[in-house]
C-alpha cells in the first residue's frame, strides 16, 4: 500500500511539473500546482484503492493520473482565448 501511495503522488507530481512546464502562462502560481498535483494523486490513489480494491495497480495509477489531471484543469486560468466564430462587439455610446 505504501508503494502504491508513493507511486500515486509521484504520478501527480509528473503530471503536474509537466503542466507546469507546458502552460506556464495558464497557472497564477507554480508552487500551487506542484503542490496540487501530488496531493490530487494520493487523492486519486486512495478513492481508486477504496473503489476497486487492493491488487490492482495499474488501475490505480490510471484512476490517479486522471484525478490529477481533472484537478489541475481546475487550476487553469488566465490567458484565455475567444472564439473566432463570436465577433468582438464594442460598447455602444450611450445616448443622454
């Protein structure tokens, strides 16, 4: 068990560093997706082992990594793109 855990949070690290490193403009603050990321892996790990029981490891990672990687998204901000198909409409004036 204590191997699973430790492999969980290291899955969410990885994740997380990977995210990190790819869409630095997206997160506000490094340290809270590195920090977010191994703890959404024991998260994951944890709710996968409760679920569908000991001896399944590789559905535990699986279920880890995704649970990591929903709650990262969760972190995903700034920078956003508009759609190209909704046109920018300027304020109208104001008529007194």
């Amino acid at each position: 068990m204590v191997w699973q855990a430790l492999s969980s949070a290291i899955v969410g690290l990885v994740l997380a560093g990977a995210a990190a490193h790819w869409l630095p403009g997206r997160f506000t603050d490094r340290t809270l997706v590195l920090a977010t990321g191994p703890a959404a892996g024991l998260l994951g790990g944890l709710i996968a082992r409760i679920v569908i029981g000991a001896g399944h490891p590789v559905p535990t990672l699986v279920i880890a990594a995704a649970v990591s990687v929903a709650i990262l998204s969760l972190l995903l901000g700034g920078n956003v793109r508009t759609s190209p198909f909704r046109p920018e409409v300027a304020p109208q004036p104001r008529t007194p």
